[in-house]
C-alpha cells in the first residue's frame, strides 16, 4: 500500500498520467502546477453529443478559472472535437429534450460518480443537483435542468476546491475513439492518450 501511494504522488509530481478503473470506467488523471484533473469516457451518447466525466482539485496556491471549451479532443483518424460550451449544451435541451434524454443522462453520470470519491467536489453535480432538481416540471424542463445539474460549467476555483462534470463534444452521434484529449487549464497543457470507451455500448438517441 505505501508502495502504491508513492508511486502515485511521484507520478503527480512528474505530470503522469495514472490510470484506473473504477464501475466499468476507465479513468485518467494527471496532476501538473498542483491541478489535478481527471477523467472518463462515459458509454452513451445523447442528443448526437459524446461525453466525458470530468473532476477537476485545486491543490495549488492561487485561483484558476476552468472551463468545458478548454477540451479538446483530436482522434488518431483525424477528427477534431471542441468541447461545447456550457450554456449552448442546456440550451439545446431545452429546445430538444425529452424524458429519456434526461433519465440517460443522470444515470450514466451518477454510475462513474463512484470512480471520483478521491476527488470529493466542494461545487460539483451533487450541489448543483440539489439546487436545481426540485424546480423540474415539464419534460423539456427536465431534461434541461438535467443537463444543467451534470453539465460542466466555467468556474473559478479557489485553493483547496473542486469540481465536477460531464463535457459534451458534438460528435454527431459517434463515441470518441482512440486519440488525445487534450486541456489547457492552469498555466500549462494536460495531455491524455485515451483508447475510448472501455466496452462497447451501443449509442443512445
């Protein structure tokens, strides 16, 4: 055990990146200038977006800003993805949602929230959940306030915060693949090599 936590803090201290599976998740986390980014490939797509779960700690001495449009990701084919900002993500909810869309993205979330439990969120899903959830009425309504709970929003954390949340890449549909996703955050450039969803699961609409 002593072995296992060494070799993670030497690797946090390099900027490596450690992976681990967690609930059929495959997770990537690197730490570079005292950030400490995580994250996995969630296996549904909906409303033609991809989506990745994303934990962000600050354990640095100063505030950074983080925001979804500050992913990238470029696959080894050549497809190029941006992720989309947070407020054009709910607002494409609120135009197009429906129940499903709602009910498949809380539970596809909430399944990988046991991978994060070592980056416990001060401002996360769970906060942002509870405030918005007891205000859904209608279907569109729920499906965007859904998508306003999970989405990741632009935030700026403090020494000693974090964060969580679900970044949309408009995808058409498809399930990123293998290549490099790619985060400009907190004064330097996070690099991950990923190979996609660890087990196939067929593309929700």
């Amino acid at each position: 055990m002593l072995c296992l936590v060494a070799a993670f803090l030497l690797a946090a201290a390099f900027g490596q990146v450690i992976e681990f599976e967690s609930n059929g998740l495959r997770y990537l986390t690197q730490t570079r200038n005292g950030v400490t980014i995580m994250f996995a490939h969630l296996p549904v797509t909906v409303r033609d977006y991809s989506v990745i779960q994303v934990a962000v700690s600050n354990g640095s001495k100063q505030t950074w800003i983080m925001r979804p449009e500050d992913f990238e990701f470029m696959a080894r084919d050549g497809d190029h993805y941006r992720a989309t900002p947070a407020r054009q993500v709910v607002e494409r909810f609120i135009s197009r949602g429906g129940r499903d869309d709602a009910i498949k993205l809380i539970s596809t979330y909430e399944m990988g929230l046991y991978g994060f439990n070592r980056l416990k969120a001060t401002n996360g899903y769970e906060a942002r959940r509870q405030a918005i959830m007891a205000e859904m009425t209608s279907t569109k309504i729920k499906a965007a306030a859904a998508a306003s709970a999970i989405v990741f929003v632009a935030v700026k954390l403090k020494p000693g915060e974090s964060t969580d949340g679900a970044v949309f890449f408009s995808s058409k549909g498809r399930q990123l693949s293998a290549g490099t996703v790619a985060v400009a955050a907190a004064g330097t450039v996070f690099n991950f090599e990923t190979e996609g969803i660890v087990r196939d699961t067929p593309a929700g609409r």
